[in-house]
C-alpha cells in the first residue's frame, strides 16, 4: 500500500498537521523493512534520523549485568529517533524488531527545511518530544526513589535481622535454661543457711544484679581468671566448674567474691549455692540480651520514623541537622560494615535550627552518603563535618574515594548524567539533591581530587 498524507493523519500527533505538510516529509524520508530478530540501532549507533513505526513492533532493551532488559516499545504509529531541537547523539540501547516492520526515515540534514518552512509539522514533532521527556524524566525519578526505597529496605531488613536474630537465640536458650531449674532449685532449698548467711549471698547476688560492673578485662587477662577461677572452684567441690565461669566472670565474680560466698554458706553448702548464683545470674544475662535486641529494634524503628519524618506534618520545621544525619547513617550502616568504612564524625553541638523539609533534606543525606560509599575501597574513611557560617550551617561530607575526573565535575548535577552502570544509577540522585537544596535557598559545591571528595551543602538559619 502506498503511504499518503491521510495515513499519517492516523498519527494522533500529526491530527492537525496541513497535508502539504505531510506530503513534504512523505517525499523526504525513506521507508525500510525489517524482519522478526533484526535490529533497528544498537547501543553506540549514531541516532541522525526521525522514524515514524508504520508496521510491526520494536523492544527497547538495555544491557544489565550481560542480560537484556525491555524498558519499552515503539508500536504502529509511534514516534522516535532524532527530533528537531533535540540533543540525542546516540543510542543508549537496542532497538529489537519483535513483529516484521515497516519504519519511515528523515535524515537530520532536512530538519533546517522543516523549521524553516513546516511550521505545524515542526510543532507537533517538538510537542512529542516534550512529552517524550517528561516521561522519560518521570520513569527515572520513579526508579531513583525505588532504588531508594530498596536502599532503605534493604539496610533496614539487614539491622533489624541481627537483634531479631539474637533474640530468638536468646528465648529459645533461656526456654532450654529454665527447664534445669526445677533439678537446682531442689538442691538450693535443702541448704540449711541462717538469715544472715542468706543476707550475705542475697546482697551480693543482687548486688551484681542491680549495679553491674563494667567488665573491661583484656582477653588475656580473662582467660587467666578463668583457668584460676575454675581451678579454686573445683578445690571446693563444685562438679562442672568450667560451665560455670564464663558467667560468673561475666558479672565480675571472681575468687575473692567467691571467698566472701564460701565463707558464708560454709564447705557443704557452698557448690550448691554457687549453682543457683549462677543459674540466676544466666538468666538475668538472657534476659539483658533479649531486652538489648528489643531496644536496638526499637531505635532502628525509631530512625526509621525519624528518617522519614512519619510522626510529623509535611511542612517545614526548626530541625537539629544531626538527627537526620545520624538516621541516615543508621540505615545505610549494612553498607559501612561491609566495604569496612570508619565514620568520623566532627559535629558542632548547639548549631542553631534551620527550618527544612525534614524527608526531602534526609533524601540528600541518603544520596550524598551512599554516593560516598560507592566511590570508596575496603576500609575507607567517611568524615561528616558541621559548623556554623554566618547565617548557615555547612555540612562537609568527604571520602577518600578515586575522586570525580575533571571531565566530569561540571556535568554531576546535570539530569541523567552518571558514571555508573546500566541497573546502578539513573542520573537523577545529584539532580534531586540540588533541586532540594535550592527548595531551601541553600548551595551545594563540590570539590574533588583523587583520594578526597568533599560535598559542602550549606542551608540558611532563617
């Protein structure tokens, strides 16, 4: 079937597009076919022509990780390639012929005749490319907050699986635990002990109970209390000696304490005894873990809402710039931990208050730090400065990263520009974080070389 102005017409861009017009671009471009499997451009083409789909269907796919991924598709009567005003140089993808097709082409080189004389069919192309970009932007915005979104849950599932982790080891330990009580709890209550001999273990059980020392020993030195622990304990009779010391020693019971007990309840009664301090000092250990996993849970749920700002109203508050900070941190710490990365963290304290966006100024924490992260070795350092300056206050976030290349340091906020791969990056974090800072009428700079980056976000106080 020959292709005239009337089928174009059908392309809901060119509805109101003079025929001349399309006769015009008709007469100037050429049509090709292609076959299922065949490839309209690959990555690295040079793109210098507008196609118009009149048959048949092309994937859009990009390369990730050595797999192809369809991130969309051109159908009868979609538009694509080079449009006028346009600064696409070439193809960041493939374009995969799925159905046989049929695709008219218009060389750049008849784009000045177009504007020049085309007024309506130049409109319509440049109304679509608009559009193109308005959805191209939104679709990566979208992905930069669902990596976000990942980031977040990922960091969050893998701290809160530790605690979780510890505490049910601890409560299926402390079910195992109290089921032997049954078998000491006999042998404590057949010693026949006075009031005071019972005053005597009682204060100095629970005396270890209540105000828990603080157990600093070096391993050296504990493993030597230990061997002279078990030794003094066997001396006295007490079966099992070796399972008792770790615990005891836990609590800073050591041989001079167990004297002072010994002294107490006498030869006889003494292994006794000093079985159920330990059983009771075991317990309050489990317990201590189990109540140490539940807050560790409920600061990353705190965080969490901090990080956030799910407690408060979307508008913009007097806000410490720490606390975001240190949320941020908190969710990105899997990270730290795994490349090994030390924080430095110099804060001046009693900084003044700016009003901000809570969400939005903890979104660039986010991407400034995880971009840090990515940019350093194992075992990196990671230094976050505060200060006051005049009516701001400056945050410095520095690495000892590979450094940005000069080529690239003008072009890091630009949209979509990233030095990342395919599936790692969008072009968008850094785009994002300047589009927030300047919401608050702040500034961000950067300054590089290799082995030291510095990010300086600066807000206003009023």
């Amino acid at each position: 079937m020959k292709l005239t102005p009337h089928n174009l017409q059908e392309i809901p861009e060119f509805t109101n597009v003079p025929i001349q017009q399309l006769q015009w671009l008709i007469d100037k471009s050429e049509i090709q076919t292609f076959k299922q499997g065949e490839f309209v451009f690959k990555k690295g083409d040079s793109i210098d022509q507008l196609s118009i789909v009149l048959k048949g269907k092309i994937a859009i796919k990009f390369e990730q990780n050595g797999n192809y991924k369809v991130v969309g598709e051109i159908t009868k009567n979609g538009i694509a390639g080079l449009l006028p005003f346009s600064r696409m140089s070439s193809a960041m993808g493939y374009g995969e012929i799925m159905e046989d097709a049929e695709v008219l082409f218009l060389d750049r080189s008849m784009f000045r005749e177009m504007v020049a004389n085309h007024y309506e069919l130049t409109e319509s192309l440049v109304h679509h490319m608009t559009s193109r970009v308005r959805e191209f932007t939104k679709n990566n915005v979208q992905s930069e907050k669902m990596m976000a979104l990942g980031k977040l849950s990922a960091g969050l599932a893998h701290e809160l699986n530790n605690p979780a982790s510890a505490m049910l080891r601890s409560a299926k330990a402390l079910k195992e635990h109290l089921g032997n009580v049954p078998e000491k709890f006999k042998r404590i209550i057949s010693i026949r002990a006075s009031e005071q001999e019972v005053n005597t273990i009682n204060n100095v059980l629970f005396d270890r109970i209540n105000h828990r020392p603080e157990n600093n020993m070096k391993l050296t030195e504990r493993n030597e209390k230990e061997d002279e622990l078990e030794e003094w304990l066997e001396d006295q009779g007490v079966d099992n000696a070796f399972e008792l010391t770790e615990t005891l020693l836990d609590f800073c019971m050591d041989v001079p304490v167990m004297k002072e007990i010994h002294k107490a309840t006498g030869k006889e009664n003494f292994p006794h005894a000093i079985e159920w301090i330990e059983n009771v000092l075991t317990t309050e250990k489990m317990v201590d873990e189990i109540g140490e996993a539940s807050n560790r849970i409920s600061n990353l749920v705190q965080s969490i809402k901090s990080y956030t700002h799910m407690d408060r109203a979307p508008e913009k508050v007097a806000t410490d710039i720490h606390t975001g900070i240190k949320s941020t941190l908190t969710m990105l710490n899997h990270k730290l931990k795994k490349k090994n990365i030390s924080v430095e963290k110099n804060f001046t304290l009693q900084l003044p208050e700016p009003k901000i966006f809570v969400s939005e100024i903890n979104q660039v924490w986010t991407n400034l730090i995880d971009n840090a992260i990515d940019a350093m070795e194992h075992s990196g350092v990671l230094k976050i400065e505060t200060s006051q300056d005049k009516s701001f206050i400056k945050i410095n976030i520095t690495d000892n990263g590979k450094g940005i290349p000069e080529a690239n340091i003008n072009h890091i906020f630009d949209p979509f520009f990233t030095t990342k791969g395919i599936g790692e990056g969008t072009g968008m974090g850094l785009e994002v974080v300047q589009r927030i800072i300047n919401q608050h009428n702040g500034d961000i700079k950067v300054v590089s070389r290799p082995g030291e980056t510095t990010f300086t976000v600066c807000l206003p106080i009023n």
